[in-house]
C-alpha cells in the first residue's frame, strides 16, 4: 500500500527553545477514508509547546487546512501512541475523504494571526522527528510510513560559562581545566576551551577564574584540593544512569558517550536503558560501545541496563557489569519485537538478584532509584545492591534513602541524572517532565579504571550531589587508633569517636545536617562556627528562606504545583 509521504520546510537548523514555524505537508498515496486518520507521533521527552488549535494569538498555535474536499478534527493526547513515540497529533477526516495527492497542512507555531510562534524543544538533537501514520481505511490500524520528516535542534548564543577542573591535583603539579560555554538551556555551544595550569605551590584548597576573551563570559571552577603528598584514594566524578534514542532518549548511545567524555568531562559514565525496549541486538551494541570508550585512567564505562519491573514486583533497579560479557536478564520483553530474546528474564528484583550473582559472567553491582516506577526496597541483597539513587533529573528522593535506612540496610547514596537528552553529566531541565539539574556521583578509589571503581563502589565509598562538584571528606576515629570513611563499617562499641568532616561547596554552606539513619541529631550553620569568618552582614542576617517541596506520590505523576 502507498501510505503517500510528509515533508517539512523549512528544513534549516531551528534553535533551541525559540520560537518557530514549520509547515507539515502530507501528502496522500493510498485514498483515505471519511474518519480516517493521519497520526503524528513525538518522542515521551521532547518538550516543545503543546500545539493548540484555539487562540491564534497565543504561543503554540496551529492551523490545519486541506487541498481536499473534507474537514480536518485534530485532537492531542499526550499518551496516545507506544513509547518511545508517545505524544500525539490525531488528525481525523469527517465530512469526505481524500484523493491520492490531495494534501493536508498543518503550520506549527502559524503566527499570522499574532502568535509568537511554536517552542521548540530545549535541548538539541540530530533528528528532532515527526513520525507519521496512516489509517487509510478508518479502522485504527495506523500504518508508519516508511520515512518521516525530521529537523535538526542546534544550541542558542551562549549564556554563560562554566569552568571545569580536576578535584584533586597534587602540590607544583600542572593539571588541565576546561572553560565551556553553553545557552540558556544548558546546551554547549562548542566544544570546551583546554587550559593548562601550572599547579599551585601550597597545599590548600584552590579555585580558578576563566574568561572567555571573545564574549566576556567568565566562571569559577569547582574547589580543587591541592595534597603535598599522594592521597590513597582520588575524586572521581560519574554520571552513571541515564539512556540514548535507541531507547527512550535522544540521539545515539556514541552521541551519548562522546558528550559524556567531551563535553560533561566526566571520569566515569554508564548506560541505562529501559530493559524492555533493549533487543539482543542494542545489548550487544551496548557492549560495544562500552568497550569502545573505555580508556584506563582517563575515562571508565560500564555497560549496564535499567531492570524496569512493576513496583510490587521490584520497581526500577540499575544494573551494572563490572566488563563487557554480562548476560541481561529482563523484567520483561514488553517492547522487543515478537517478545522474544536469548536471554531469560527475571521477573521479580529478588529473581533479579538472585540471577546476578549465580551469573558466571563479569561481577555486578546494582542502584535503586525513583524513575517512572519506585523501587520496592522489600526487596534487597546488600551483596549485590550497593547504593540508592537520592537524586535525579526527576527530583531528590530522601523518603527513598530514608527507608533503606530504616530497614537497616547498608547503603551507599548516589546521584545521578537519569537524563534522556543525550547530555549525561550535564542534564539541565527544560520545559518537560524533568525539573532538576541532573546529579553526579563522586567515587573515591585508587586509580581510574574499572576495577578500583568497582571495589570503590562495593565499598560504598562514594557521595552523590545535586550536580556540582563540591568535595566532602567523612572520617571517623576511635581513641585507640582505629579509623574508617564514608561506607566503611567500625563496630566501636561503647568507646567514644570522634566524627571529621571537610566540606568546600560551589557555593556558600548553608547547613550540615548529621544524622542517625534518618534522624537529625544536630545542625551546624556556619555562623556557628568559630573558626569560620563570614562577614558582618552575614553574621546578623535576619533573612528566612522559604522551601517549596514534596510530591504528591510516590510514583508516576509526583510533581506537587507550588504557587508561592
């Protein structure tokens, strides 16, 4: 059957986040039927303007029109096609019916009548698409056409700048630092600017200033401990859950790991994409790509995938392998064609585990974490699982962390972005689901390779962050001598320890809150310490800060609306 074709003009680059107008033309092969549809699908994550058919004069709005002798209904539903193509533009005949060449128009963001136009999606992609199908006979079985349109989503002019550098160098060591700049959304305009420092003399802890000479834009790099002597653990900053296009995501999973390395500057990245749309072939791809981009102490991958069952059978689980070679098991085979795979699934998070650890592959490790499901931490092996995810793209997730503490587990907390812009490390939000700056995690190991990273991550020696790079130092020693960090297990009994932290945030410390599990035991501001020197203002500050937060549920469609 001819299913006829669609095209789009303009076809230039478009910016992203502006103000557009494209005209979609469709044009028809096969005649279609009076109730018949033309069906335009977008990706779950772009987040462009709804269009409306309403109010010509407000943002977003379409006009529809027609060569033939028929009337155009449409009709959005944010749901209304399979993942990852879920939002949709129906488009129903009533009234006649369409000849093979006759033509339907729709002009996104028509601002004839005085709308500033169609938004555009936030962040950039190669093929922003517009995937079309057909029902020609009006019996709601949409046809794909074999080729749909598609435009490409470039950065805005740069915004601002952020200085990026190592969080560890030692004393008269030279060390590079990296200046980028991107658009107001977050989105890179080049590639970043390399600097080489000279190193710094004393020990301490050290910021950079840079300045961009052609448009002035400067940042303050990360804080930078300078050591005199080699530390026995080094920083290092991962992005370890987030996906690409083959999945739920945008553009590729090489896209996704070249902005990793080269543009977030991340140590550490891994690959999650959702397990019931991976086919045995996107898992071997996954491997591949993994092997590709590991370079032994300059970037580490893992390869890995996102166990996405049903939260009473386990809810969401990341899952990692310490090397290529792993054998995926599967909550469920939902979105590969045919449901059928060589590789058994497993149906529960216990099966899940339970499956990882009789595996004769390479060794595993394992988050929880909030995504589109919640895990169920009744379900739990701390010899596989080593952390909880408290904060992502989707938000912070304490009552998670909370729980896991409660139940007495042993747990390391981690943060990521769980990003499906193709920006890992550096996933800003947009106008869509996504309302936080994606996390990163900092793991404290030897050396940068798979192996120091994995016995890292066993050891739960690792933090999580909001998105910067601050650095943060926990010990605990004991009047006889013994010693542990953050992840480590002392039993003291009823000797008393004393309990060290060092802190040197991106910006000013508000708070330290210590904790028993999920007690606060203690507060410490800054003015409370005497060895702190804020300036006078700051000392007789009257200002209140006011939080807004919480969700709704714990699940799918959490976000609380706060008007304040």
């Amino acid at each position: 059957m001819n299913l006829g074709k669609a095209e789009i003009y303009p076809r230039k680059p478009i910016v992203a986040g502006s103000y557009a107008t494209l005209t979609y033309t469709y044009t028809v092969g096969h005649c279609i039927d009076d109730s018949g549809f033309i069906k335009i699908a977008f990706r779950k994550m772009e987040d462009f303007g709804q269009p409306q058919f309403d109010n010509p004069k407000a943002a977003n709005y379409c006009s529809i029109s027609t060569t033939g002798n028929c009337k155009i209904f449409p009709r959005w539903d944010d749901t209304g096609n399979i993942r990852p193509y879920t939002k949709a533009l129906y488009l129903q005949l009533r009234y006649g019916y369409l000849q093979k060449g006759e033509k339907i128009i729709i002009i996104f963001g028509d601002t004839s009548k005085g709308s500033p136009g169609w938004q555009m999606p936030t962040f950039c992609q190669d093929a922003f698409e517009f995937k079309t199908y057909v029902d020609p006979i009006a019996t709601y079985n949409f046809k794909e056409l074999p080729q749909s349109p598609s435009v490409r989503i470039i950065p805005d002019k740069p915004a601002r700048a952020v200085c990026i550098a190592p969080s560890q160098a030692a004393v008269n060591q030279k060390f590079t630092y990296y200046l980028k700049l991107e658009d107001i959304w977050g989105n890179p305009t080049a590639k970043p600017k390399r600097f080489i420092h000279h190193g710094f003399k004393k020990p301490g802890i050290y910021t950079i200033k840079a300045i961009d000479k052609k448009t002035r834009l400067s940042a303050q790099s990360n804080p930078i401990e300078v050591v005199a002597d080699d530390k026995p653990l080094n920083r290092y900053w991962a992005d370890f859950h987030a996906q690409s296009g083959e999945t739920i995501g945008t553009n590729t999973i090489e896209d996704y790991f070249h902005f990793g390395r080269d543009y977030a500057l991340l140590d550490i990245l891994g690959h999650q994409g959702n397990d019931f749309q991976i086919t045995d072939e996107f898992w071997a791809k996954i491997n591949q790509t993994t092997k590709k981009f590991y370079q032994p102490g300059k970037f580490v991958t893992f390869p890995g995938f996102e166990w996405s069952g049903n939260t009473p059978l386990g809810g969401d689980r990341n899952v990692f392998f310490e090397s290529e070679g792993g054998r995926i098991t599967r909550s469920s085979c939902e979105l590969i064609p045919n449901q059928k795979s060589k590789y058994h699934d497993s149906p529960t998070a216990d099966d899940l585990f339970k499956n990882l650890k009789k595996s004769k592959g390479p060794k595993s490790f394992v988050f929880a974490h909030v995504g589109g499901r919640y895990a169920n931490l009744e379900m739990h092996d701390p010899d596989i699982e080593v952390a909880v995810e408290v904060h992502s793209g989707w938000g912070t997730f304490e009552w998670l962390v909370n729980e896991a503490f409660k139940r007495g587990y042993r747990i390391g907390i981690c943060a990521n972005s769980d990003g499906h812009k193709a920006r890992p490390g550096a996933e800003y939000p947009g106008g869509g689901k996504f309302g936080s700056l994606g996390g990163l995690t900092c793991i404290l190991a030897k050396r940068l390779d798979r192996k120091n990273i994995y016995e890292a991550m066993k050891a739960r020696h690792f933090y999580a962050t909001t998105g910067n790079r601050m650095l943060l130092d926990v010990k605990i020693t004991t009047a006889d001598g013994k010693e542990a960090i953050m992840g480590d297990v002392l039993e003291i009994g009823e000797r008393k320890a004393t309990l060290h932290i060092r802190i040197a945030g991106t910006a000013p410390i508000e708070a330290i809150e210590l904790r028993n599990g999920p007690n606060t035991i203690r507060t410490i501001r800054p003015s409370d310490l005497a060895n702190i020197q804020l300036p006078e203002d700051e000392k007789q500050s009257r200002r209140i800060k006011i939080v807004f937060s919480g969700a709704e549920v714990p699940g799918r469609y959490r976000p609380a609306s706060w008007d304040g």
